[in-house]
C-alpha cells in the first residue's frame, strides 16, 4: 500500500473507496499495512477506508503525547470536510479513538476498538526496549501475536529500527509514558456513542480482563472475542474480523 500514500500539508494518509469514512488510527509500533485486511474489505462494502500516519515521531517532544495525536485527529476530519466518522483504532490507536470519541462525539459516529491501551497501565509494555538487542526485540515482537509467525523478519526489523533510532525511542517512552497517564476509567460511562470492542481471547498485552472492563465501562458497547489471537485481531485473523465488524456495522445500520 505504499506508493498509495497522498501527501496535503501536514497530513500523509491511504485513501480507498467511498462512503461513510472508516478513520484507521495505527499502533505505537503498528504500521499502515498491519490493516490490510480491513483496508481490502470494506472498500467493496461501501465504505471508504482512510488510514492516517500519525505524527508519533515528528511533533516537538512537549506535544508528543496522547492529547496532541487525538487533535491532530480531529484537524485531519476537519480537513478531509466530513461531518461524521466511524473510528477504528488498535493498542495506542484505540486509546487515540477513544479520547477522541469523547472529545468530539458529534464528529464520531461508531468506535471500534482493539487491543486498546487507556484502561491498562501496562498496556505500552512492562519494560522498556532494549537497544541492540535483536533477540529480545523478537521476543517481544512474537509475544503480540498467538501465532509467533506473525512477527515476520520485516515486522520485527521495523520494531528493532524504532527501538535503535534515538528520536524514535525518547518519542516512543514519550508517548508510552503519556499513555499511561492518561486512564480513562472515569471518561468512559460518561460516553454514549456505540463501540465495537474486538479483542483477542489470548492477548497478552492488554488482557481479556481490559476488554470485559472497557465493555461494562462504556454504556453502549459490544464485545466480541477472537479465540487464537493476541493483540492485533485484525493482522491474525483479518477475515473473522471483518466479518465481526460488518455484522455489528449492520446491526446498528452504520
């Protein structure tokens, strides 16, 4: 999906189909093509699918944080000229989504979330990455999916040159450190729009319990489990979640 990229001013993002917006919003590590899934399905459902790069490594350091990304959102939205999205968002993009639900949820009409940190403090991590080390990056890389062979060599390669790039790394401990700053246990009952909560029944970054959590929290919400499946439902079983947020887009007639 690469040389599908448009550049207009500050935003750089992947532009598939027409109709109602499906607003992608990637990981702390995630790139663009961890969506490929959703990004080949719903186009042909009658949604234009629109994965925005966010800004994770480019803001000065004093914005780079949860806040300034969920801005950065709504200015994107703004740009584009559409007066409602349904916003998709996995690990740090979900906890993106969800502060932007709440701040403007005129402007959202449907959440999905997946493997989403802004209940769970160790959600970005237990430990911090380990410069120079290859096989501890794999490790951890692995330890996102059930499947270990889901963190190809590129996947893996990706994670190890973030994590030996120094801008990178003061950023990714930045935004890591503002995540789990920012809970938000308290927002959640106050938020009326409907959420699709997808998550994997084996996840062992934001566990099952975080996912029951976001679901009694939030006062309209589903959740659907994915068995065999860590942290990135949608890059290990792309079919069974497609499926799962057609049926539920369907449900609510969104």
């Amino acid at each position: 999906m690469e040389q599908d990229i448009k550049t207009e001013g500050k935003f750089k993002y992947i532009e598939l189909g027409e109709g109602t917006p499906i607003v992608i919003l990637h990981g702390l590590m995630g790139g663009l093509s961890n969506f490929d899934g959703v990004a080949n399905y719903f186009p042909k459902q009658g949604y234009k699918v629109v994965i925005p790069e966010l800004p994770l490594y480019t803001l000065s350091l004093l914005k780079t944080n949860i806040n300034s990304f969920a801005k950065y959102l709504k200015d994107f939205i703004d740009h584009k000229g559409w007066s409602e999205v349904i916003l998709l968002g996995n690990s740090l993009g979900g906890h993106i989504g969800l502060l932007a639900t709440k701040k403007f949820p005129e402007r959202v009409k449907a959440l999905v979330i997946t493997g989403s940190s802004g209940l769970y403090e160790s959600a970005m991590g237990e430990s911090y990455p380990r410069r120079g080390d290859y096989e501890f990056i794999k490790k951890k890389a692995e330890n996102v999916f059930y499947d270990p062979k889901v963190a190809t060599k590129e996947i893996v390669d990706d994670v190890f040159n973030t994590v030996n790039d120094k801008n990178k790394l003061i950023r990714t401990l930045a935004i890591a450190k503002s995540a789990i700053r920012h809970n938000m246990a308290k927002d959640l009952p106050k938020m009326k729009t409907p959420t699709c909560i997808i998550w994997g029944k084996q996840d062992n970054v934001t566990p099952p319990e975080v996912a029951v959590e976001f679901n009694e929290l939030l006062p309209n919400s589903d959740l659907f489990w994915i068995d065999k499946c860590g942290h990135a439902a949608m890059m290990e079983h792309p079919d069974t979640f497609n499926t799962i947020l057609h049926d539920w887009l369907k449900a609510k007639s969104i």
